[in-house]
C-alpha cells in the first residue's frame, strides 16, 4: 500500500496534537524556552540541508522567482485566512491562535526533504521507512506546538497528506518517466531549497524575525523547472 506512510504520518500528528491538550497546563515559561529549543534545532537542521546544494545559483535562483511568485498570490495571507475560517468555525483553541498553528505547523512539516524523498521511496519502491521516521518527529513536534499553539496544529495533518500522498500516488509512475540523474539532482537541489525554508521557520520560532515562509514555497516547483532545464538543455552555470 503505496500510502501507508503518508497515512501513519497524518494519524502521528493528530495523536501528538490530542496530547498535547492534554499538557496544555505545561507552564508558559517552559513553553516559550521548549519553542526556542525547537526553532533552534530547526534551524541546524535547514542548514544541514541547504548544504546537500551541489550548485547554489539553483537554490537563490529558486528562492528569487519563488519569492516573487509567492508574493503576488499572497500566498501566507491565503494560508491565514484559511486558518482565520477554520478557527471562526470551531473557536479559539485558548492556548493559541488556529490560523498560526495551522500555518507554522503545515510549513514546519510539509516543507523538507523527508516528505518528498519520503513520499518518492513510498511510491517508487513501497519503502515507508522514511516517512515513518518523519512521523514520529512530527508527532513528537505536533505535541509541543500544541501546548503552545493550540488545536490549529491538528488541521496540518490534512495537507500533509494530500502532498505526501500526491507525490507518492505520482511517484509509482514517475521513474518509469524521469532519467535517475535527473532525479538524483532534483532531489538534491529541492533538499537545499527546502532547507533554507526550514532555516526560516525557525528563525520565526525563536520570535527573532518574521519571515513569509509561504511566500517562498514556489520555490520548490522553480526548482523543479531549472533542474529539468539545466538537464535537458546541459546548461552550466
């Protein structure tokens, strides 16, 4: 079952969601020093990525144009106001805004390289390995962001996996399509570009700086676009 993975990944944060309200009385100082510590590590681990870049113009070429497309479909303010009418249909969760949690938890794990390599292993080879390490990362992240996000966090769990289950539903034909080079170096490259998103949410979970990290999720299809270019046309720069 080519989306097992994904499934796991959905129901891991909804359970890390449930228990987190139910640590919900978690005092408000060790919240905000537990939230710094997972921005912090958030942060390593988009620098992590953004190394794996094996050309670099990609991943800023990627980020420009994506900004650029991302800014003018005012892509975080639509992400808000679907989080605004989720939280005008069920309420404040107390411990927090829903628009926010929605939007720093669907950013915090749709973007990265576990979800798409995840998603490409579950639907190329029925490898949930990746995907199920994801899953308990972001089930054990889910619950602390609860605490102090509120339920908002819960409705990430949907498109989480419509974009895992997406890839992996594509990934059961797509090697029979796409040259192993070619992916090797998408691969690659979406990691680095990924990975300098990752390094901005969590400059937004230490309260640091606000950065439109939505605004920025183009970016991966970009990146797509001039991987697939520089392959198809050997183009070097």
């Amino acid at each position: 079952m080519f989306l097992l993975g994904t499934i796991v990944n959905g129901l891991l944060i909804v359970a890390g969601t449930l228990l987190g309200k139910l640590l919900h009385r978690i005092p408000e100082g060790m919240k905000t020093t537990v939230m710094h510590g997972i921005g912090l590590a958030v942060i390593v681990l988009g620098l992590q990525m953004g190394f794996k870049s094996a050309n670099f113009l990609i991943v800023i070429l990627s980020l420009v144009i994506g900004a650029a497309i991302g800014e003018h479909f005012a892509l975080e303010d639509k992400l808000n106001r679907l989080g605004l009418w989720l939280e005008t249909k069920i309420g404040s969760s107390g411990e927090g805004s829903i628009s926010q949690g929605f939007v720093t938890a669907t950013l915090i794990f749709v973007i990265g390289a576990m979800a798409i390599i995840g998603a490409l292993d579950s639907g190329i080879r029925g490898d949930h390995d990746v995907l199920y390490t994801k899953a308990i990362i972001d089930g054990f992240t889910a619950l602390i962001l609860t605490t102090t996000l509120g339920v908002g966090v819960l409705f990430s769990a949907i498109p989480v996996v419509l974009y895992e289950g997406t890839i992996a539903l594509f990934a059961t034909q797509i090697d029979q399509f796409i040259p192993k080079p070619l992916m090797d170096s998408f691969i690659s490259e979406v990691t680095a570009t990924g990975g300098v998103m990752i390094f901005a949410i969590g400059l937004n979970l230490t309260g640091l700086i606000k950065i439109r990290v939505a605004n920025l999720l183009p970016g991966i299809l970009v990146t797509g676009l001039l991987v697939t270019a520089i392959y198809g046309y050997h183009l070097y720069f």
